[in-house]
C-alpha cells in the first residue's frame, strides 16, 4: 500500500500531496516502541548500537548500517567505544 501511495504522491503535479500512516513509533525496539521520550529525539550512542542489535545487526552488519546512516568512521568507532564494543573493527 505504502508503495503505491508514494507512486500516486510522485505522480500528483502542481499540488501538495500526502499520505496518512497508523504507525507505531520505535517498533522494533523494546526501549523505543510506544516510547514518547523517543519521539523526536535521537537515541545516544549507546542506545543506536542497542537498538540496531535489537534489529538483528551485530559485528560487521552493525559497522555497515551507521555507515549507512552517513556516520564517519571516527564517529563509528566513537559509537562502539561508548557501547562497549569497542573490540568490534572498524573496517575501511
């Protein structure tokens, strides 16, 4: 459904478009679901590496996904340090 209404948004010219979702904040994430102390507001660097473990990364996975969120490297290794992963290599 998501998809084709992002198709007809696209499609729609010289006027706004938007589309109306029932989410659910934070799914996925036990500390964050329902939460609205995350609403808004960026999880810590301890929290971010929790929270995609919660997702299923873990080791490499979990470098490459806040690689993906545009995170340096320097800020990666920071991240892991704070989480205490630190022993997890940050592969160049």
């Amino acid at each position: 459904k998501l998809l084709r209404a992002f198709q007809r948004a696209r499609e729609c010219k010289g006027k706004p478009s938007v589309i109306i979702a029932q989410t659910i904040k934070g799914k996925g994430i036990s500390f964050m679901e329902n939460n609205p102390d995350f609403h808004g507001k960026a999880p810590n660097q301890k929290e971010l590496v929790l929270g995609l473990e919660e997702l299923g990364y873990s080791d490499t996975s979990l470098v490459q996904e806040m690689r993906n969120f545009g995170l340096s490297d320097d800020i990666v290794s920071s991240v892991l340090e704070a989480a205490g992963k630190s022993d997890l290599e940050v592969l160049r």
